[in-house]
C-alpha cells in the first residue's frame, strides 16, 4: 500500500484519482468511478466529488493509497 499526502483540507476523489494515476483526466476519473472500480474504505464510490481525509483508504483494481 502506497501513502500519499494530502492536505489538512482533504481533496476530492477525482483529483486523488488523476494525482495517483488511476486516471490521467476528469473524463477518465469520471468513467472509471462509473463502472465502481473504486472504493474508499471497503465500499464502493461513484462521486467523483466525494470529499476524502487523512486515514481514508483509496483502492483502484489492485493498487491501493493510504491518505496521509
């Protein structure tokens, strides 16, 4: 498991998603989350605009980011 770190605000999944590189774009974050692909702490998301923090998990087919 690979950590990223963030800062105290948080971010939103989809601009996690492209700074990871699960997605190289918006449209691709978009369509990724749209087939659930992605889950936040065990359960999965389809809001791209979902607000993340530090502890939260973030898993994409087999990679998997701690927020720090």
């Amino acid at each position: 498991m690979d950590e990223v770190s963030i800062g105290a605000d948080g971010i939103r999944l989809g601009q996690l998603l492209k700074l990871v590189g699960f997605a190289d774009s918006g449209g691709t974050a978009k369509e990724v989350l749209a087939l659930e692909l992605v889950s936040v702490n065990g359960v999965a998301e389809t809001r791209r605009g979902a607000q993340l923090k530090v502890g939260d998990v973030v898993t994409c087919g087999q990679q998997t980011v701690l927020l720090v």
